[in-house]
C-alpha cells in the first residue's frame, strides 16, 4: 500500500479515538494486524485497509485522472 495512504490511515486511526480493540471488534479486521500497522511493522491488505476506513467514515479513491476512477471502499 502507498505510504501517503499508511500514513493518513494511521492518522485517521489515532484521531478516531476508538481502542485498537474496539476498531477490529467493528470493523471485523484481526486485532494484532491493527497493532502491528500501527507500530508500522506491517502493512496492510487493500481489502483490510477498506474494512477500517468504512468503520471509520473515510473512503478510499483512485487518483483524479486515472482510467478508473472508482471506489475501491
């Protein structure tokens, strides 16, 4: 995953205010896996990362211009 994108993840992560433990139980992603991303010893699943940002409100978009151009959460 892009490293602007883990980073404003991790961000959105810590601004929720919500524990590590309340985000998996909500959003269905593995507990250690949301410790270790935020500890920035692993990275992310496009699909995990997708789960997180819905419990969050957050949406994740291709690029402005790319031939896509769509949703991916």
């Amino acid at each position: 995953m892009n490293k602007d994108i883990e980073q404003t993840l991790r961000k959105a992560i810590a601004d929720s205010g919500l524990s590590y433990y309340r985000l998996a139980k909500d959003s269905g992603v593995d507990l250690r896996s949301i410790g270790r991303f935020m500890a920035e010893s692993q990275t992310l699943r496009l699909n995990i990362a997708a789960k997180i940002c819905r419990r969050l409100g957050l949406e994740l978009l291709t690029p402005k211009g790319s031939e896509h151009g769509k949703r991916i959460s």
